[in-house]
C-alpha cells in the first residue's frame, strides 16, 4: 500500500529547495538589472512619501499626520531551506525586518503565496503558513490574511505595514563619514542555503540565525541615536553597503577579518558552495571596491554572499555588536 503523501512524516521528507531555481534572497533579480528597470520611477512629488523609491530603501514610510509615519513593505522568495515550517520562519523573519530595519514597530502582515497545487501537498503550504505566524506573533504582529496563487514554483512571504516616529528613522542615506560601522549577524548564510540544496545538508546555525528577528538589534540602534541603516539581504553585505553610501554621499572601508561568520560558512566557501546570486552581487559592486594586500577573491564573494534575513548594517557604534569597519570622506569601498 502507498503511503500516504499528506502525513506529516512524509511532508518531512519532501526537500522544498528541490522545487525552486533558487533559494531565498539568493534568488532576486540581480540588483543591477533592478535599478535599470525601476530607473525613473522615483522623484514622486507627493509631500506625505518621507521615504520613497529614490534609494532603494527598505521600506517606504509616508508622514500620516505629526509624530507619526506608516512604514510598508513587502518580501517573498523560493525555499532556501528544505523543512516547511522553517521556510515560513525565515521568510516571515526576512519580511518583519525591512521595517525593524527603518527603526520601526511592525503592525500587521499578510501572506504572499504562490504555490504548485498539483505538485506539492496542500498540507506542506500549511507548515508554511503556521511557521510564518509563529514569528510573526513573536514580534506581536497580527497576520490577517493575504493572497495566493497556482504557480510553478513554491513562492512565500508577507507583506509588513509597520509605524514610526519621523525623526526616529533608521535610513540608508542618513550616513555620515568618520563612524564606525556595525554589523548585527554573522554573514554566511547564503552559502549554506546553497549547500543545503545540493547536499540536502542542513544548517541550524544558519536556521537559528536567519529565524532570529532584528527587533532587538534596531532598539538598541535608536537608543544609542543612530540614523543610518539597512538591512542585509539577498545583494550581500558589500551591496547593501554600496547602495547606503551611494544614497549617503559617502565611502566605506571593511575590515574583513573583523567580519563575523556563521557556524560553517568558511567550510562552504571552501568547498565551492557559491551561489549565482552571489556572484551576481560581487560583479554589480566590483566597480566601486578597492580590495588590499592579502584580499582573496574568496574574501570578496564571502561579503558579497546573498543574505536571507540577515542582520543590521548600522553606521555608528551599537553597543553589544561587532565594528566591521568605519564610513569614509569619498566614494567606493575599500576591502582591507
């Protein structure tokens, strides 16, 4: 007799990242070819947007009246994991931190699903959807819905709507030059996300950290008065750094050594677990970086890893946290 494919036994051995052509943030459009097709549609004139498309931020906030700001977002992306329940964690983790990331409280969410109804089993989409509402009632967040469809590939995430003070705003271009830069996770992850889907592998490092919400990372960043931030995703450290100098009128050096990395992650590297994404990201930057005597091409795709649900980038000193470096009069970033 066949088993049956709906037990929860059986769902536990179905490999999720098997289903997808790529594996959480590692599977976004390559930022350069994001920016040329959103090219000229920012500059809007509308004075509530305090926060808009101009930079590629990660949340929009509009002013709703004084002292307060309404913060949006939203982020959905292919399994980087092969366990369903964690697959909704991670990604509601990844949604609920464009708004810690701007230094906002998170309100309510709304799942994005697509899903292959006649390949995988209505009941997989249903751990899916208990671990996304498991994170998001850990940050105090009402999930109230949402939308789906029959897609070819497993697809899941939130949409975020979250609030904030307007002068309390945590902005990719509010850097100054001469501080130091804070990095609030380990790197790496996305390294073992692709290894997971070649090997079938798993990482809990990697799961511990990409579930862990940035909550606490972005209160302790407003309560030592930083302005500047973003959060570390599917460009990498090196691109999201790159796109909040830019935003800033300012350069970056990066201490690699000083770069903390995950339980794994120079083990992966070392073993060719590269990405596309990834070196994707590294080409886009490559232009802007300077790398010193003793940088490695590894040393470089290692920072450029594509990230999901990553930690906070944080320019000034956030107690608790490592200094990976400091921002720079200039332009460019310099790898030493």
């Amino acid at each position: 007799m066949e088993p049956n494919p709906t037990t929860r036994d059986d769902i536990h051995q179905i490999r999720l990242t098997q289903y997808g052509h790529g594996g959480g943030c590692a599977c976004k459009i390559p930022p350069g070819e994001l920016e040329e097709a959103v090219r000229g549609l920012g500059g809007q004139t509308n004075p509530g947007v305090i926060v808009g498309l101009d930079d590629g931020d990660d949340a929009a906030a509009v002013l709703l009246r004084d002292g307060l700001a309404v913060l949006s977002t939203a982020d959905f992306f292919t399994p980087m994991v092969d366990d369903a329940y964690d697959w909704g964690r991670i990604a509601a983790a990844n949604a609920l931190s464009d708004i810690y990331a701007m230094g906002g409280t998170p309100v309510v969410s709304i799942n994005h699903v697509g899903w292959p109804r006649g390949v995988l089993p209505m009941e997989v989409l249903t751990e899916v959807l208990r671990g996304g509402l498991d994170v998001a009632r850990l940050a105090g967040t009402p999930v109230i819905g949402g939308h789906t469809i029959d897609n070819p590939e497993p697809i899941y995430g939130m949409a975020v709507t979250g609030t904030a003070h307007p002068d309390r705003l945590l902005r990719n271009d509010a850097a100054q030059p001469g501080l130091p830069i804070t990095l609030t996770k380990p790197i790496g992850v996305g390294l073992l996300n692709n290894r997971v889907k070649q090997t079938g592998e798993p990482s809990p490092a990697a799961i511990e950290s990409m579930t862990s919400l940035n909550r606490e990372a972005a209160a302790a960043a407003l309560a030592a008065g930083r302005t500047a931030a973003t959060d570390v995703t599917g460009f990498g450290l090196l691109g999201h750094l790159h796109k909040m100098a830019r935003a800033s009128g300012v350069g970056a050096v990066i201490d690699r050594a000083a770069v903390p990395l995950i339980e794994g992650a120079a083990e992966a590297l070392r073993d060719g677990y590269v990405s596309g994404g990834t070196r994707r990201n590294l080409d886009w930057v490559r232009p802007h970086l300077t790398a010193g005597a003793g940088i490695t091409e590894d040393d470089l795709l290692l920072l450029a890893d594509a990230q999901t649900s990553g930690g906070l980038l944080v320019v000034g000193e956030v107690p608790g946290y490592p200094v990976i470096g400091e921002t720079v009069s200039g332009s460019g970033i310099a790898v030493r």
